[in-house]
C-alpha cells in the first residue's frame, strides 16, 4: 500500500527539499500544492 503525502508551500525550500527526499522512496505517491494552483479545479 502507498502512502500518498501532501506537501502545501512545494515551491518553498523545505517543501522542495522534501520533495526530493519523498521521491526517492518508492512507497511514497507525492502530492505538491503551491500558490499557484486554483482551488476551483
């Protein structure tokens, strides 16, 4: 079973750094939201 993790400030340096950290994991799905993204979707 994959964990799926949010990360919300993606854009952000602790937020880019784990990221890449996460994405090295293959049980881990990695979800990033920035400011940029539009809620309406």
């Amino acid at each position: 079973m994959r964990m799926r993790v949010l990360i919300t400030g993606a854009d952000g340096f602790i937020g880019n750094n784990l990221q890449l950290h996460l994405a090295e994991r293959k049980d881990v799905q990695v979800v990033c939201f920035t400011r940029h993204h539009d809620l309406a979707q």
